[in-house]
C-alpha cells in the first residue's frame, strides 16, 4: 500500500475518532503510519492492528508476532525475560509478543483513541492536549519510552504528508 492509500484510507476515521476523543489526528494519523508501516506491516495485514497496540487480556485476541524492543535493563536482564539481542549497543532486543487481534483497522483506530483517553497510562499526555509539542513528548513517554528517534519521526510523518490539516 502506498502512502497517500494509507491516508486516504484512514484520516477520515482517524478525524472522527480523534475529534471525538480530542485528540490531534494528524499525531494519531503519524503514529498509526509509522507502527503499521503504512498499512503493510504484519500486524495491519493480519490482525488489522495499524497501531501496534500490544494485548488486552480478555477484550481482545491475541496475535503473536516477533518484535524489537528497546530496553533499559541490562543484556543479561533482557536475555533472563526471554529477549534476543539484536542491537545491544541501541538496547534494541527481539522476542515473540501477544497482540490485540482487531475485527478491522476502524475498530483499531476507535481503540487507540478510547486507550489514549481513557487508561491510566496516558494521564500525563492526556493533562498536555491543549499544547501539541507537550503532548507528543508526554504521549511518547508513554507509547514508547525508549525509541529515541519517535518524536522526531512523527513530526517528519505529520510534516512530509501534511497531516496538520486534520486538526482544524
């Protein structure tokens, strides 16, 4: 699937989810891209997840799936929970992990904003919506904490595809 498929595809439930929820749909719309690979990623073809969203325990599926980590314990901590090095001078480790398995990519997006709005996790990015660097930088904290090019590479997804425009 090619970028502007992606977005075609998505804003639109992407800006009706966020706006119900108050969330920014072009961050949503960036992170969404990024975590499925455009829509190709294993997870988008096979679980309808776009979101990368890890399993909910009884409200959803699980679909296992290899996947990379970035860590902040020590080599022999990581390998102890049954993590594989792959880059141990980035902390980035692999190991098979349970998804949520999604009916379709709407059900996946209305999840990430009702998640976002409502699980304790996102209290202090929640408290930040009304500025949106401050948000992105608490909302990573949480997503993912130790990614360290995230942040930048949401804001050249919003920018590259002019994702801004769904915000108004």
């Amino acid at each position: 699937m090619e970028p502007r498929e992606f977005f075609e595809r998505v804003m639109p439930v992407v800006q009706e989810a966020c706006n119900r929820w108050g969330l920014y749909p072009s961050i949503a719309g960036a992170q969404l891209f990024l975590e499925s690979k455009g829509g190709n990623s294993e997870l988008a073809v096979n679980a309808n997840n776009i979101a990368g969203k890890k399993l909910n325990r009884g409200k959803f599926e699980p679909y296992f799936k290899m996947t990379n980590e970035y860590l902040t314990c020590t080599e022999e901590q990581a390998i102890a929970q049954g993590f594989t090095p792959v880059d141990v001078s980035r902390n980035l480790y692999s190991k098979p992990l349970p998804f949520n398995m999604y009916a379709s990519w709407n059900e996946c997006i209305y999840h990430y904003c009702e998640n976002i709005m409502t699980s304790k996790w996102y209290t202090v990015p929640v408290s930040q919506l009304n500025d949106y660097n401050n948000f992105l930088h608490a909302l990573i904290v949480v997503y993912a904490p130790n990614h360290p090019t995230y942040y930048d590479d949401i804001l050249r997804v919003v920018e590259q595809y002019n994702l801004r425009k769904y915000d108004y």
